[in-house]
C-alpha cells in the first residue's frame, strides 16, 4: 500500500472534510481513501450506475408497457 501526505490544506477545505468524514461515520483518511475511490475508481464515474443509465434513455421518452393481469396465474415456458 502507499502512502500520499497532502501539504498545504487550507482550513475551509480541511473543516469541510472533517464534518463530511464525521457524517459518514469516518475517519478523515477512510473519508480521503472513499473520495480517492469514488472519483478514481474502475470507469472514472463518481455517478451511481443507475443515474448514468437514466440520462442516456432520457431521450427515448417514455413507453407505455403492457402490463399483464396479475390475476392470471403464471404459465410455464413451453421449450419445444
């Protein structure tokens, strides 16, 4: 594992870190590392998947699906 040490912090930036770090029930350097992570991690998106997903159907518009009655009971798949 390396180590990475962070010179000249300005207090507003350090004081923010500190209460965002106590929100999520962290320390300042679990608070740094899941930050690191988020912003770094395997595809480079700090934007949960679901989001991403989302904003690039927004376009299709919405679709009216047919939903079937759930009052019918559930027919078995039929491989022939």
């Amino acid at each position: 594992m390396a180590t990475l040490t962070i010179r000249g912090l300005d207090d507003a930036t350090h004081a923010r870190l500190r209460v965002r770090a106590a929100r999520h029930g962290r320390s300042m350097e679990a608070e740094v590392r899941a930050i690191l992570a988020e912003q770094l991690g395997p595809d480079g998106s700090s934007r949960p998947l679901g989001s991403r997903i989302r904003e690039r159907f927004a376009g299709l518009g919405e679709a009216e699906l047919e939903i079937p009655d759930r009052r019918d009971a559930p027919r078995p798949a039929a491989f022939e």
